[in-house]
C-alpha cells in the first residue's frame, strides 16, 4: 500500500515508473511463455479432434472385420402368400423353385355331446390314458368331475401337447376339443379308460370321440423332388434356413449376401475416413501465409499420419487386386467414395473372394490357384491402430503436448514469482530512496529560507 505514495518526495521514483519497469519485464519474460502456451493449447485442442477421428476410423474398421458383415444374408420369395424365409448367417447362398402341394394339419379330435359345461363326466372314480402322439399321460377323475373340470385336468397334465377347449354346438349340446400342439401324421389322439382303475368314464369320452380333423404332414417340391414334413415351418431342409409354409402354390426362394449391410458398412468407414483425413489436410497443410498455414505444419507425426492413411489405401490387397476392383474409389485429393454398383457385380460374380480380399482367407485366382491372405480391411486395421492403440503414437503425442503446457505453465508461474519478488523489493528501496530525496528537499528548503532571511536583514 505505501508504494501508492512513491514520487511524493522526489517526482522520480514514480509507481508509473514502477509499472513501466514491471511491463517491460512482463512483455520479455512472461509474455511469450503466454504465447507459447496459447499455441500449445490450440495444438492440443485440435489433436483431440483428430483423435476423435482417428477412433472413428479404428472403429468402423473393426466391425468391417469382425464376423457377420460379410455372413449377413437376405431371403426373399416371389409369392409370400405361398410361403414365407428368413437365413441365418452363413446360410449357403442359392436360389430354389418351392412348390406347396399340401399343409401339414394338426390332429383334431371332438367328444361326444354333454348338456351342459358342468355335466359330470363319470359314474365314480377312476383314470383315464391321454394318448397324444408318442406320449401318454394318465389323468384321474371322480363322480363329481365335470366336463370344465375335465379340460382344465387335461390343459394342465398334458398341456404342452394338447389343447382342450369346450365348444357349444347346439343347445344341450357342448362337446370337449382336443387340439394337438404339433401338426402331422404321428400326433394322433386317444382316450382310453384304464382298467381295473375304475372304468367310470362317460362313453362320450371313449367310444363317443371322433375326429374333427386328421393330422397330416406337408408336402411340396423343392426344385421338383417331392418332400415332406410333420410341420408347416420347415427348418432342417436347408442348413440355417426356415421355410414356412402357408398355402397351396409356387414360389420361388432366393437366399444372398445382405448386399446392403455391406454396402452400409463400407460407406461408414468411408465416412470416416474422409472426415480423418480432411482435418489432416487441413492442419497439416503448408504456407507462407501464417492465417493459412495448418495448426501440425510442422509435426512429423501429423504429416505421416497422413500419408499412412493415403498409402493404406492404394497398398490393400496384397498382389490379389486393389480396392478400386470393388468399388472403392479414391479421388486425386485421397478421399473415397463406394460404386455399389461395382460393389455388387462382384459379389455376384464371387462372393467368397469379395469376402476374403476385405477380411482376409482363401482367395482363389482367375487360373483356379489359391492365396491365403490377411485381408484389406484387416490390413488398414493394423496400420491405423498403429496411431490409435493404447500407448501408441497418438497416445505418445498427447502426452507430449500435455507435458509441454504443464512445463510452460510451471514456468511462467516461477518467472511470475521472480518478477513479485523483483517488484516488492524494488517498491521499498523506491520507497526508502523517496524518503531521502523528501528529507534532502526539507533541508534544502530551510537553508533556502535562512539564506533569503539574511538576505532580506541585510
């Protein structure tokens, strides 16, 4: 606080001169610490865009790469009311002509007629055999079991393999039905009272039941050879692919790669890395003009990253084809774009190969040889997690900026401090200095006064 009063004495050693002093020191020592760091900051900021780039790259990579993308399948049919497709990954590529002749049915059996709901359905205690297909289930009754509790009996033992329900055909006139879960030839149903077990049952139940519908298997043609099976939903003719039947007709079935999914996929990538290397461009870009000039002009690790990324591009292959033979196209400022039309001529003309020069296999050549190769997409892979791996080189990068602001930061606070300390003890010897030009002027001043007294006696 008493600096304010520097200059009081002399009108030299000033707090303006102070300041002045402490500007010039500022502007030689702190100021380009300040600068320094600003840049450094701006680095960092702009390192953590192209990080995120990066990854992005890294990631759209790896889902082209890991298993499914090239596996994917579609399946269509030219009459879905006729039957319906679906495939599993993996699932053999083909087309196929399906010709429905006939539906599989469930067996249906009805009882004879009963009053009403709560008609008893014996004359004393006893069991009775449920036969449905190859599985028999044994269900107890009494003098007091009514046809409702009947069919919750049987709901409930047998449930999984039949269905009962009770239908009302005319009045005084309900009839117990029994639906087998499961439809075909071996799902027949029968009632059979257990000897010496009671033999109580209600006729209606034993010789009463008849059959509503008859159980059958489906039939039909896959490219003419006639076959059959026990269920309209047919999934063990081809392997990972289900046929479900639904009426009487033709159609024909074409299972192929999900050409869209791959498509979808590669276009992400490409979205990626085009993003990746224009902020490369961009930041790295060299001129005389500093406005124009990239942030990462002059780091090695920017620029090479950058060519890393080009030349991934134009080497994939491995001497079996290039990535413009499948649609990949590369412009002359290195970005990408995909020609799903080209995409798809191969695809149709050699799916497996399509899939082994991305991902990697066995590619077989045009005079029927075979190479075992990584891949291109595995390849880029690699070359790019060379950057984006944990401790690799972007990792090394941004620890190397995070240490250059910490340093310039510990250095401007020490060069701060040392300024402080300058400052405070130059404000006191100011202070001290002032005090004796203010004690000198008072001498003066009073043998200036006694020298114009005696002047004046004289």
């Amino acid at each position: 606080m008493g600096i304010s009063s520097l200059g009081a004495g002399g009108g030299v050693l000033t707090q303006d001169l102070l300041d002045q002093l402490k500007e010039a020191d500022q502007a030689q020592y702190i100021n380009p610490l300040d600068t320094r760091k600003a840049t450094e900051t701006k680095k960092q900021d702009a390192f953590n865009v192209i990080n995120a780039y990066m990854d992005n790259v890294d990631a759209s990579l790896k889902t082209l790469t890991q298993y499914g993308v090239f596996e994917s399948r579609t399946a269509s049919s030219s009459n879905e009311d006729v039957a319906t497709v679906s495939a599993a990954d993996s699932s053999d590529v083909q087309d196929f002509s399906l010709e429905v002749l006939w539906l599989a049915k469930k067996e249906i059996v009805q009882s004879g007629t009963f009053a009403t709901k709560t008609s008893t359905v014996a004359t004393g205690s006893g069991k009775f055999d449920l036969q449905v297909g190859g599985e028999t289930f044994r269900i107890d009754y009494n003098a007091a079991t009514t046809l409702e509790d009947l069919k919750n009996s049987i709901n409930k033992e047998a449930g999984d393999s039949v269905s009962a329900t009770i239908v009302q055909i005319a009045d005084n006139d309900f009839r117990l039905f029994l639906s087998a879960k499961e439809s075909g030839l071996n799902q027949d149903i029968t009632i059979t009272d257990v000897a010496g077990e009671g033999e109580a049952l209600n006729a209606a139940l034993t010789t009463g039941v008849t059959n509503v519908q008859e159980g059958i298997d489906a039939s039909f043609k896959y490219n003419s050879q006639t076959i059959t099976r026990s269920s309209n939903d047919v999934k063990d003719l081809l392997s990972g692919v289900t046929i479900t039947l639904k009426e009487v007709g033709v159609a024909n079935i074409s299972v192929g790669q999900n050409k869209d999914n791959i498509a979808s996929k590669i276009e992400n990538f490409i979205s990626k890395y085009n993003s990746a290397l224009y902020q490369l461009t961009t930041d790295t870009k060299s001129s005389e003009n500093a406005e124009e000039r990239g942030i990462f002009s002059n780091e090695s690790i920017m620029k090479t990253m950058k060519a890393d990324l080009l030349n991934m591009i134009n080497n994939a292959g491995e001497s079996v084809g290039r990535a413009q033979d499948y649609g990949i196209k590369i412009a002359e400022d290195g970005s990408l774009s995909l020609d799903k039309t080209k995409l798809n001529e191969m695809l149709d003309e050699n799916a497996d190969n399509v899939k082994a020069f991305f991902t990697g296999g066995t590619f077989v050549k045009s005079d029927g040889s075979e190479a075992e190769i990584e891949g291109a997409f595995t390849q880029m892979l690699e070359k790019v997690q060379e950057y984006t791996k944990y401790n690799a080189n972007l990792d090394q990068y941004k620890t190397l900026l995070e240490d250059k602001i910490e340093s310039l930061t510990e250095q401007r606070t020490k060069a701060l401090e040392r300024l402080t300390t300058k400052y405070e003890i130059m404000a006191k010897q100011f202070a001290a200095y002032d005090a004796v030009i203010t004690q000198l002027n008072s001498v003066s001043s009073m043998f200036t006064d006694l020298v114009n007294a005696q002047s004046a006696d004289n």
